[in-house]
C-alpha cells in the first residue's frame, strides 16, 4: 500500500509540471510529512516544505494539492500556508496564505504579500502573480517603494 501511495505522489507531481507552468522539468517536494486523502485525491505536505519546478522556488509551512478525481494523477489547483516565500527570476514574493490554479499558471496571495523586485517593493492587500508571464496585479490598499535599497516595508 505503501509504494502505491508513494508511486502515485511521485506521478501526480512529476506530471503536473506540464500544467503549472508549461514544462516538462518536473517538480520536486520535500517536507518533513506527508498525508495523501486517496477518496478526495488531497495531497498534504506539512513542515518546512520546498517545492522547486523549473524556475519557480516556494517554500512554506504546509501545502495542500487538489487532483482531478477523474486522473488522480492531474492537479488542479492548491493551497500554501504560512512563511510562503515564492521566487521566480528576480521576483521574490513572500505572503501568509497562496491559492494556486495550476491550469491558468496564477497564484493568489493573501495575508500580508508583498512583491520585492530589485530595488523596489510593492505591498498590497492581494497580489495575483502569473507563474508563466511573471507579472502581477495589486489590489487593495497599495504601498510601493521603488529605489530604495536596505530595509524594505
């Protein structure tokens, strides 16, 4: 049972590479456990998890994966919590909460985000990041420091 569960973690996430972000790479997680719901298709990792896939790095207290019922080995989207800090390229974004839809390559991130891109930093009360594109929405209230380097908001 064991294996059985182990070899369909390791497929969902090797195929949902092509869905996140358009890449054939893979995608690699470590975390200190992992709890896979085989009635829902949850995939749970919890504590200090790494996620690494392509050019997109997250780290983050848990992770929890939603697969297609109908392809288990399908994710459709996901939920990160806690100390998130996702980079891509020069972007660094850190926030509390992020909701992935690993169709469309978005991720929403709540509680507290915030966007640091060389020399400038944008805070706001929700940022809507594209995975692929690597561009950003902000929305609600806004702060933004550009040019400044040392100490951020």
């Amino acid at each position: 049972m064991r294996i059985r569960l182990f070899a369909a973690a390791f497929s969902v996430f090797y195929l949902a590479s092509s869905a996140w972000c358009a890449s054939e790479q893979g995608v690699t997680i470590r975390s200190e456990s992992l709890v896979i719901e085989e009635k829902t298709g949850d995939i749970q990792f919890e504590g200090k998890v790494q996620v690494r896939m392509a050019e997109v790095v997250m780290g983050c207290d848990t992770l929890k994966v939603h697969t297609d019922e109908a392809d288990p080995s399908r994710i459709l989207r996901g939920e990160a919590s806690g100390n998130i800090v996702l980079t891509r390229g020069n972007d660094r974004l850190e926030a509390g909460m992020a909701e992935f839809d690993l169709k469309s390559g978005m991720v929403e991130l709540t509680g507290a985000p915030r966007l640091m891109r060389e020399k400038t930093t944008i805070e706001a009360e929700r940022i809507v990041y594209s995975l692929d594109e690597g561009t950003a929405s902000f929305m609600g209230p806004v702060k933004a420091l550009f040019g400044v380097e040392g100490d951020r908001p």
